[in-house]
C-alpha cells in the first residue's frame, strides 16, 4: 500500500517539478511528518505546553500556594474547577505551575546529562588509552548501580542544601536546581556510550584522518566533524531522555524527598494523596494524567524521530 | 567456556570495588547521619563529637572506607588502646544500623524474602503474559486483537507506577467496596487479625503485583511481538512451513525458540533492577520489604543499610550480567567463546 502510493506521487508533475536534490533534514522532516504517531505525540505535548503556559495566564502562582484550610479537601466546583488538596490548595492552578516546575526539570536535567555524556564520550572515544579505560570503567560502575536509589539518597540529602532562588521574578525552592542536576549526573551514561561508539568508527574514516593530515587541531575536528555526525542518535536519545526525567523528578517528589513545597510540581502533588484515593480522587488524577500524557507523547514524537533520522531505512 | 566465566568473574571483582567506592563517597559526601539522630532531645556539642567517634565517623573518609572495607579490628580505635570491633565487608559484616543498633546486613535479610515474593510473582506474570500477548500480535498481525494490545501496550508503557497502583486501588478496593463485591485490601502484607496465612498474603499480593506487571508486559510483548515477527518472516520458517510441517509445531519449534533468544538477554539484565523498583511500589502498597526499609532509613542518613542494600542490588547487577551471558551462549549455538 505505502509503496503504491510513494510512486503515484511521485508522478504527480509538481513533484517532478520540484524534484531538487532534498536535503537530509528535509527527508527526515517529511518522515517525521508522515508518521501518525509522532504526529499525536506532537498534538499531546502541544496540549501540555498549552495547558501550562496559557494557563498561567489567567490564574497567579500566589493563586497557586494560596492555603485555604476551611476548603480543604473540596470536589471540584466552579470555584475550584479540579478541586481542592488536603490544605485547601487550588489543583487545576498547583498543575499549571507545576507542570512549568515539571517540564523545566525535565528540559534541564536532559541538558546537563547530553553535556556530560558528550563531554565523557567525546573525550573516552578520541583520546583512547588508560583515559578511555577510567571513562569506561566509572561508566560501567554508574549502570551498575540503581538509578532511583541513587537519586533517593542525593535528593534527600542535598534537596535542602539550596535555599530559595529567584528566576525570572519567580521564588523557587532551591531543590529544584539540585534535582535537576542529580537527574542529569544519573543519567549520563547510556549518551557517553552511544557518542564514544560513534566517535570510535568515525575516527578512522576518511575525512577525519584527511582532516588531521591537514593539521586541523584536535578541538576542531571533534567539535566540527565528528560530533555533527553523532547528531542523530543524540536527538533521539534526548528526546526519550526527558520523559525519564520528569518520571524520576515525579517519583523522587512522590517518595518525600524531591522539590520541596510551595513549589508545586506534578510529583509532590501527588505526595499527599496516598490518604485520599477514595475520597479526593482528583488529587492523584489530575496530575497522573498530565505526567501520562507528556511521557506519552514525549515517547511517540521520540520513536518518530528515530525512524525519521535512521538513515538505514531511507526510502 | 570455563576460561571465560572465569574472565568474567575476575573482572566483576574491581568493578565491584569500583562501583563500592564511588557509592561510599557520595554517602560521605552528603549526609552527616549525626545530625539526624537524637530529633526529640537534641546532643550537646560534646555528646556528637563522642559519637562521631565512637561510629568512626571523625576519620577521613578514604579510611572510613578501608574501615568498612575490610573492618577495623586491627587498629587501636580509642585512648584506652582498645581495637575495633567491625570486621568489614569483605567479612560479612555490613556495619552497625545507626537507627536499630542491629547489624546492617541481618536488617536488610530479614526484608529481603518479602521483596523476593512480591518481585519474582511479578516476574513470573510478566514474562508468561508478554510472551502470550507478543505472540498472538505476531501471528494474528493487524487483526482486531493485535490492534487492540497494541495500542493498549503503547498507553501502559508510559503510565507511571503510582497513577496505575492507585487506579487500580480506586477500582479494586474502593469501588468494588462500595458495589459490595469482595475487595482487595490496599496495604501492607497480611491483616494483623487473622494473620500471615497463605491466603492473606496472596490476597495482599494482587494490587502490587498488577501494578508492577502491567506497566512491564507493555514494553516486553511488544519486544516479543517484533522479534517473533522478524522471525516468522525468515527464509527457514517458510522453509519449514513448504516442508510441510504442522503450523503450531512450525511457530513454536522453529519460530518461538529463535525468537526467545533477546528476550532472555533482556530479562536477565532487567531482573536486578526490578529490585530497586520496589522503593516506589513497596511504598504505595506498604509491602515490608527492602524497597520499604531503603526509604525508611533513607530519611535517617542511616549509611550501613543504605549501603548494604545498594551493594546487594550492584552485586545481583553484575552477577546476572554474567548469568545472562553464560545463559545465552548455552542457548544459542552460534556463539562461542573459545
């Protein structure tokens, strides 16, 4: 079915009209496109950025730690339009705030775990030798040991180490930095392998050594030929990275010892509603739901873009 | 064969090493357990210095290690010129538990059958429903049913632990309790009342091991289902099939058996972390296991557990490793180490 239709269009004259070379991102972007479940997982994530920014639009974050002890544990009502938690606090505007807590956390900790990754596998796999042994080793030692356990024990004993910062005019618990750097610090190695992998068949092929014959120093053929190349892996890699994220900050907040309230986000939302399930089911649904939906689509659009950018099934 | 294990076995022991010293480190590098005791009635300067002391906590943390290690029976540890008392790792003994004055390794034991039952039900679960579930999707490709797993497995794999344990409480426990139907209970391991029968126990089991095989059977029947169709697609099943050859005996014989083969790679390098997934679900279900004293003693800094119990799961890590290797190389005839 699918190869019938790629030839009928290609038939079609504007088609052959505009039949320039494509670029690979081209490729890959019509790839992206064409594959139904990234497209849904675009639409999901879409709803989640839209539910979080324009949401904050219409409700203030004072609005969101506001506590209101007589409301305490209220159905949701047009005043509180997801209901109340067990010390009157709005659910519908502690999701939206929370969510911005949530996603960011997520962002970030993918930010600092590629930059450490690539930095220890850009290192391990050029330089080789007793430096790559030592990379290796401290990485093997890494995935041997529990992630979450690990996170558990920095969390709890750093999460109270930052006091609070202020980042665009906002007051955040200082945690929030701490938990984004431990996630990115957990979860480095599987990047550090893939980009050392690369490094290691790209350094004998012919540009590279052609590169070094021409006296390029070391940096620029690092930074300029070979990681350029190990592009593709790192996108996919990143992108699936963040939904593990925002799970791991969502359980290490759940166990009690992630960001520290008032500062909401999708896991200490649900911290407190072990007691609740029957009576405030809101209280777990709502923010279950987002981190559902988000992880969901984070995981769709990122098998999307492993199939677009597999240059092995280029069609 | 044998050289082989024998390599592997040689080289897990500095990994091990590795793998203890960077965990001590940390430990020691973030927490001062000290402080945590004594909430109620907080110590004079003067009673932490002398506790601190007597915990060895006052030595350099490289020493510590060595301390722990291989124990300090073999240094004078105060001015009455007495000697240590710790026999170190190596010798069996993980320390003392700073919150039950009991030894590490006998409080983690004692947890450790609790978390065996609860994780190897679940494995077993897991791997017999995803490999059902993978090879009626493979056979029946694109039909209604595949269909209907599919996607269902796609929406599993990404809920997270504690949106399925308490939807399945609301259901199971809550509603079904409101409806009159007989309920499950939602917590801990057996009611006090009647006691640890085997049918409590069991009864306490189905939530938490729903939890946890529900989200797991999402990503291996599709692992299942790919391999089995990449299989059933290869030259030697049409081979089979054009041979005449009945067509159950054709999909489990020669199909079923090739496609096995990454499954028990990834089971067995997946197994010792089922283990560390237990903090979340042993929690939510207040399982007395050692997920649940992990978190327990987490919030005292109580290091000689905590350590205790990493170690466990970092040595059942590199072991099942080895296990899965060796395993694999006996099923598949292709590989040879010699």
């Amino acid at each position: 079915m699918t190869a019938q239709n790629t030839v009928a269009r290609l038939n079609t004259p504007d088609e052959v009209a505009l039949s320039k070379p494509r670029s690979l991102t081209r490729i890959a972007l019509t790839r992206f496109l064409n594959h139904r479940m990234a497209v849904l997982g675009m639409v999901m994530l879409l709803f989640v950025f839209g539910f979080v920014t324009i949401g904050s639009l219409f409700f203030t974050e004072a609005q969101a730690n506001w506590v209101d002890t007589a409301r305490r544990l209220s159905p949701p009502s047009s005043e509180h339009l997801l209901g109340t938690d067990s010390i009157g606090r709005d659910v519908l505007i502690r999701s939206i705030y929370g969510g911005q807590i949530s996603l960011l956390i997520g962002g970030f900790a993918v930010i600092v775990s590629i930059s450490l990754g690539t930095l220890v596998g850009l290192v391990s796999g050029y330089y080789g030798g007793w430096i790559d042994s030592l990379l290796m080793r401290i990485t093997e030692a890494m995935l041997s040991i529990p992630t979450l356990l690990l996170l558990l024990v920095l969390a709890n004993f750093l999460g109270n180490r930052v006091g609070e910062i202020t980042i665009f005019g906002r007051v955040l618990s200082g945690s929030v930095v701490v938990i984004i750097f431990i996630i990115g610090a957990t979860s480095w190695m599987y990047i550090a392998r893939i980009i050392r992998g690369n490094v290691l068949s790209l350094k004998r092929s012919e540009y590279v050594l052609a590169a070094e014959a021409l006296g390029a120093p070391t940096r620029r053929i690092i930074l300029l030929h070979i990681l350029p190349n190990t592009l593709a892996p790192l996108v996919v890699a990143a992108t699936l990275g963040v939904a593990q994220a925002i799970l791991q900050e969502a359980y290490i907040s759940f166990l009690g010892v992630g960001v520290k309230t008032p500062t909401a986000t999708w896991g200490n939302i649900l911290e407190g509603a072990r007691s609740y399930i029957d009576d405030a089911p809101w209280l777990w649904l709502v923010p279950g739901t987002l981190i559902l939906i988000t992880v969901m689509g984070i995981n769709f659009v990122g098998d999307g873009l492993r199939d677009a950018l597999d240059p092995r099934s280029l069609k | 064969m044998f050289k082989y294990i024998l390599r592997r076995l040689l080289q897990a022991i500095p990994l091990l090493f590795f793998i203890s010293l960077v965990l001590f480190l940390l430990m020691q590098a973030t927490g001062d357990p000290i402080s945590a005791m004594g909430e109620r009635n907080p110590m004079s300067e003067q009673a932490k210095a002398e506790l601190s002391r007597a915990l060895g906590l006052d030595q350099p943390a490289i020493v510590q290690y060595v301390y722990w290690l291989i124990g300090n029976d073999w240094v004078i540890v105060n001015e009455r010129g007495e000697y240590g008392k710790r026999k170190g790792v190596l010798r069996g003994d993980f320390g003392i538990s700073f919150m039950t004055r009991r030894p590490a390794l006998t409080t983690v034991v004692e947890r450790l059958p609790n978390t065996l039952l609860l994780m190897g039900t679940a494995q077993v679960v897991i791997v017999v429903v995803s490999l059902v579930v993978g090879i009626v999707g493979a056979v029946r490709q694109y039909s209604a049913l595949d269909n209907l797993l599919t996607g269902l497995a796609f929406v599993m794999y990404s809920v997270p632990v504690f949106l399925m344990a308490y939807l399945l409480m609301y259901v199971f426990a809550y509603a079904f309790r409101q409806w009159g139907l007989p309920y499950l209970p939602t917590g801990g391991m057996f009611d006090p009342r009647v006691g640890q029968t085997f049918e409590q126990v069991a009864r306490h089991m189905v939530l938490p091991v729903l939890t946890i095989s529900l989200i797991s059977i999402a990503g291996y029947s599709r692992f299942i289902r790919s391999a089995m169709l990449e299989v059933i697609h290869s030259d030697y099943i049409r081979t089979a099939r054009s041979k005449g050859i009945h067509e159950r005996r054709v999909l489990f014989v020669h199909g079923f058996r090739n496609a096995a083969l990454p499954f028990v790679t990834l089971i067995g390098l997946d197994l010792p972390f089922l283990l560390a997934g237990a903090v979340v679900t042993e929690s939510i279900f207040s399982w007395p296991g050692m997920g649940r004293l992990y978190i327990d003693h987490l919030q005292r800094s109580d290091f000689p557990v905590l350590m205790c119990i990493l170690m466990m799961i970092s040595l059942a890590v590199v072991i099942f490793q080895i296990l899965t290797d060796i395993v694999y190389s006996l099923l598949d005839p292709r590989i040879r180490f010699d």
